[in-house]
C-alpha cells in the first residue's frame, strides 16, 4: 500500500499533485523499486538515483506526446512504474514479465528501445528533426548519463545536434558514476563543473548583476558578457557545451523536484537545444554511502543461488591473467566492464598495465590496436553483445593490419533476465567474416586459461566466448599451449550420430547423450570444437568416415554461425552427410531465466534429445 502512488495511474495523475505530493510519491516510488529489486534481482542504485528526475519530468512533459528517450534504460524504472508499468513492474526481467530495459513494444511512453548505452542523443535528434520536418511543435528530451556520456555516438550526436541548433533537451544525469567510477576527461570536467562553488557563485552572480540593470549603457554590457565569458573559459575550461552549440544550463540539484519542475518549464520556452546538467546521488533512498553505488549497482535477488566451490568465467579471467602476466608483458583495456568482466584481481596486482577507457568499445578496439601496432600485446576484456560496437575495429584495425590482440568475450551465448539488448548470441556470425582472426570457446575453466596463454604466449589474434557460468577452480592449473584449430573428443563411440559442439553446449550434449543411451540405447560421439575457426579439418575429415549424420549445437545465431561452416565444408567438399544444426533461428531471444530460454531456441537437453531420436529414427 502506497499513499500517494497508488493514485497514480498514469502521467497525467502525476500533475494534479502537489510539490509536498510529488516528495511522497518519490519516497513511495523509491520503496516499491527497492522491495521488488531486491526480492527479484534488477539494478538498483542508477534507478533509485533517478526517481526525482522522473518525477519532474513527468510532471513538466506531455509524455508520450513528447518524446522522453533514456539512454541505456537501466536506470527507467520509475519511468515503467509512473507511466503504465506499476502492477507489471512485479514481473520486471521474468520470464513474460517486462524488461529491465526499455522497449517500443512495451509501451507507447517508451519512445525509442535502449539497452547500450549513448544512443539517447543521436535518437532524440532524429526525433526532433522528424518532428520539425512535419511543422510539429512537441518536445524532445533524452536522458543520459555521465558514463554514456563518455561513449563516442554521444559526441557524434552532440556534434550534428550543435551544427542543426534543432530544439532538443538533453538532460545529462550525472551521478559521478557508471558501472564502475566514471573515468575520464568528461567525468573530471564535470565534477570540477558540480563541486567548484567559487564558478557557481561567480556566474549567478554575474548573471543576477546583467539580469538587475536593464538600463545598463550597452559598452558596459559588453564588457559584463566578454568577463563573464572569460570568466565561464577560466573558471569551466572548455565550456564544452556551449562551444558545441548548447546552452548549458546547470548544475542543479537532481533531487530538489520543485527546482527541476521550474528549470523545464523555462527550457520548454527555449527554441535552442539545451544541455541541462543534473546532478543525482546514486545511493539517495538507500542506506549506503556514495561509494557503495557501484557495490549496489545490480542485486541478483532473493531467489539466486550461491555456488559453492565454483568460480565464475569473469573472475577466473582476472586470475588467469594476474598468473600469466608474471611471465608476460601485456596491457589490459576494458571500456567500463572492469568489474563486469572480472578484471579487480588482475588491476589490484598491474594498475600500469590496465586501461578502462570508459563506455567506448570502438575506442578500446583501435586503442588497443595502437598499442598493438607499437608492439605490446593488448587483452581487451569486453561483453559479447558490447562486441557488436566494435566490429570494424577488428576487422579494419586489427586484422587487416595483421596485428595480435587477445579479445575475451564474457557473456557469450543467453544471458537470462537482461535479455536481448545483452543475449551474447551473434558474436560468431559477425567475426567468423574476419580473415585471420581466431575463434575459440572453451569447454571449461582450464581450457579457458591455456587458450589465454596461447593467445598471449604466441601472440595471436584471437578471441574467447565464454558464458556468465561458474566454472571448477583450480588455483594450481598447469598452462598449456593448444593447437590452433585443434578439437578434442568428449566422447568417442562407434556410433552413427556425431554432436560438434563447443562452450556450455558440450555439458548439455554429454546430458542429452546420457538420457539418449540409458533410455534409447542410442550412442553418440560429441566433438569439443574449441576451435570455432578455423575448425579442424583433419579430424572432421575423420569423423566424417565414420558417422552417417552430424549436429552443430551452438549457443548463437544459426545463420553464418559454425554450424554454417560445417556446411560450407560440406559443400566444399562435396560431403553428402547428413547435417542438423542447432542454435537460434532468426529471432531474438527474450528475457526470463536461461532454463526458460534454452528451451525457448531448442538448446535445453530434451530439445536436443528430440533431434537426436529423430536422426536416428526413434519414436
Ligand atoms: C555500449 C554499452 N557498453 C556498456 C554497457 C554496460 N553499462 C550499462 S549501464 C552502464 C553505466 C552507465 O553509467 P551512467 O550512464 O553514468 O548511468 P548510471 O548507471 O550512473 O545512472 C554501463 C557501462 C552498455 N549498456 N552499453
């Protein structure tokens, strides 16, 4: 039971309510957010520190009339809850349940999709020229963070928004933090910009002082506007903003609701696009000091498991890489995942050879590939689905020059309850295309660590997908160079049906093969193909001698995907053996737990079952 949002249905009951209303219903909404994210799992700070924010500009804007786009979306929960969201909030991330993310099938107060960060300006501004175009005269507000802020599309956007002077708001909701401490020039700027009282005062002041004498001789206002000019340059260097184009306006306080509500009712009245600097406290309506934002960035819920004796792929990589750069010199760059992808153990040990170069893939690609061009080895830690940012930055920057770089892919395959902005399922597709660059997948942790010791040791372009999965640990693993290209039989059976398999498949294939011979008698053999490209045409060779019918079951995209390189081998090769492939057909996968969607895309041991007994003509 909540005082005041249980009165709120939609919007427009946001409007009737008084500034004291408006106070309560933030607190109501900060508690419903807080009860359902900790029992279910979700973010939780970056929402919580937007409450206030969404208040007032649900107040002030006439959504979805105008047009309110979030970057990255994580942070619009109370935007679900105010706008049509507030009985299904309860299902946020389940299965059938809404996303954690905001989608234009989901609501019509979600204007524009998110999920990656920094699309929130380059959007709004398509928005707005669409608008303009039909003679329109609605609003447009985009709503991003200090760390997308530091994502190239932002400033590509900003760029083209300060050139066309077309009307629209950007609110930069800066909290000094992203996933991890916001880093960069941008995030020093803007927190000399939010903690310099002397530059605060200094241009109220001179504001106050040109805005009090109107009858000021015109020579004596010119010179107010050059100090205060001067002033702006010395006091803010840069004054990145306006130099681009905006007004800049701020910093204000991002919890004071009454403020915000006045600032946007005169920006509305503004015909030039606008950057509203609004500064918000992460950890505001939970107990824990500023710091902690990052500790709780995201809860897991009630309901997760804690796996005992296990570690998951992200930490070992950090391990891994601390115990093979005793021996090796390498330089680290991850842009903004060094938490996400479990690099702590490694930067604690080798704080000069580590880079977090901010929510920029396609700068920690050519990064990367420059400090590889100058000869050191570069390890970029990055999501699978982040990849996608960054695609001709291998292809161009890395492998058409011939460089090495060691890419690891955390989050490879369905990633559960984030769902399809973070489902890591088309990284094969995409780099398959690239000549030279190695494609692997490990079968568990050990695996995992000789593919980075032989990436490193020989100085290879190559990348590594691996799932958000535990893994065995072994603190007195024994670094072993593999084979390029080399597979590995799992099992071996004089059998008819061959599995060719890689990465957390391989568990599901061993499981499905035991159901098939203790229930059917049927034998398989199952083939870890680590080696995605090239493949081991030797052993296929083999393999094909010896089974009538082979399945590919991978956790990706069927098409362009390995189970497509068997076939263009077949092909090539004129090999008329049977082939099944397994993997996600042409959809994008949903979000719920990775249980519901394996079955979802046919990759859950009985789906595989199924294939199987039907290959070999069982009923
Ligand atoms: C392209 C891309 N890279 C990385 C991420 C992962 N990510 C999600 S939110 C986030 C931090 C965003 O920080 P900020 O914009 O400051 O928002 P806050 O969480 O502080 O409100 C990151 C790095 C992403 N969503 N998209």
């Amino acid at each position: 039971m909540f005082k005041v949002l249980d009165k709120i249905n939609n919007p427009n009951d946001i409007k009737k309510l008084s500034i004291n209303e408006l106070k309560l219903l933030s607190g109501d909404v900060s508690s419903y957010i807080h009860d359902i994210v900790t029992d279910k799992g979700g973010h939780y700070s970056s929402p919580l520190g937007a409450v206030d924010l969404t208040i007032a500009l649900h107040y002030v804007y006439n959504t979805p009339i105008d047009k309110l786009i979030w970057d990255v979306g994580h942070q619009a929960y109370a935007h679900k809850i105010l706008t049509d969201r507030k009985k299904e909030f309860k299902s946020i991330r389940q299965y059938d349940g809404i996303s954690g993310f905001l989608k234009i099938d989901e609501s019509k107060y979600d204007s524009f999709g998110a999920g990656h960060a920094s699309t929130s300006i380059s959007a709004g501004l398509g928005f707005a020229h669409s608008r303009d175009k039909d003679n329109k005269n609605h609003q447009v507000v985009s709503v991003i963070g200090d760390g997308a802020m530091t994502g190239g599309l932002a400033y590509e956007g900003l760029n083209n928004l300060g050139f066309h002077k077309t009307q629209l708001t950007v609110v930069l909701n800066d909290n000094s933090y992203s996933i991890s401490e916001s880093v960069g020039a941008l995030s020093k700027y803007l927190t000399r910009i939010v903690t310099n009282p002397t530059y605060n005062k200094l241009r109220k002041d001179i504001w106050n002082l040109t805005d009090k004498i109107p009858t000021i001789s015109s020579p004596i206002k010119k010179i107010i506007k050059k100090t205060e000019g001067s002033l702006k340059a010395y006091l803010t260097p840069g004054i990145l903003f306006e130099e681009l184009g905006l007004r800049y306006i701020g910093p204000i306080d991002g919890h004071d609701i009454e403020n915000m509500i006045k600032v946007f009712e005169s920006i509305k009245k503004m015909n030039t696009p606008v950057l509203l600097h609004v500064h918000t406290n992460k950890s505001k309506g939970i107990n824990i000091g500023d710091k902690d934002a990052i500790k709780y960035y995201s809860l897991s819920g009630k309901n997760s498991t804690i796996v005992k004796d296990k570690i998951t792929y992200s930490k070992l990589l950090g391990k891994g890489l601390s115990m093979i750069g005793e021996d090796f010199s390498f330089e680290c760059v991850t842009a903004a995942m060094g938490i996400g992808t479990g690099l702590e153990e490694y930067y604690k040990k080798y704080k000069d050879r580590y880079i977090d170069v901010g929510i920029a893939e396609e700068h920690a690609l050519t990064y990367a590939a420059g400090l590889s061009a100058d000869g050191k080895m570069p390890v970029i830690a990055i999501y699978s689905t982040f990849m996608q940012r960054a695609y001709d930055c291998v292809l161009h920057d890395f492998a058409l020059q011939n460089l090495p770089g060691l890419i690891c892919m955390d989050r490879a395959g369905l990633v559960g309850n984030d769902g399809p902005t973070h489902h890591g399922v088309f990284d094969i597709n995409f780099l398959s295309s690239i000549p030279g660059l190695i494609l692997t997948a490990p079968k568990n942790g050990s695996e995992f660590l000789n593919l980075i010791y032989t990436a490193i040791k020989n100085r290879l372009l190559l990348s590594i997908r691996y799932p958000k999965d535990y893994t065995e640990i072994n603190d007195n693993h024994n670094f072993e160079e593999l084979q390029i290209g080399s597979w590995d039989y799992i099992q071996k059976n004089d059998s008819k049906i061959c599995i060719l398999t890689f990465g957390r498949m391989i568990d599901h294939s061993v499981q499905a093969s035991k159901k098939l011979t203790r229930d059917f008698n049927i034998e398989i053999t199952i083939i870890n193909c680590r080696f995605i490209k090239p493949i081991d045409e030797n052993m296929l060779k083999k393999l094909v001698n010896n089974h009538d019918t082979f399945i590919t079951i991978e956790e990706g995209m069927l098409r362009g995907g390995f189970g497509s390189s068997i076939l263009e081998y077949f092909s090539k090769n004129n090999i008329s053996n049977t082939l099944k492939m397994i993997g996600i057909d042409d959809n994008f996968s949903k979000h719920g737990s990775n249980s519901e969607l394996f079955k979802d895309e046919g990759l859950d041991v009985d789906s595989i079952v199924n294939v199987i007994k039907e290959s070999a003509n069982v009923k």
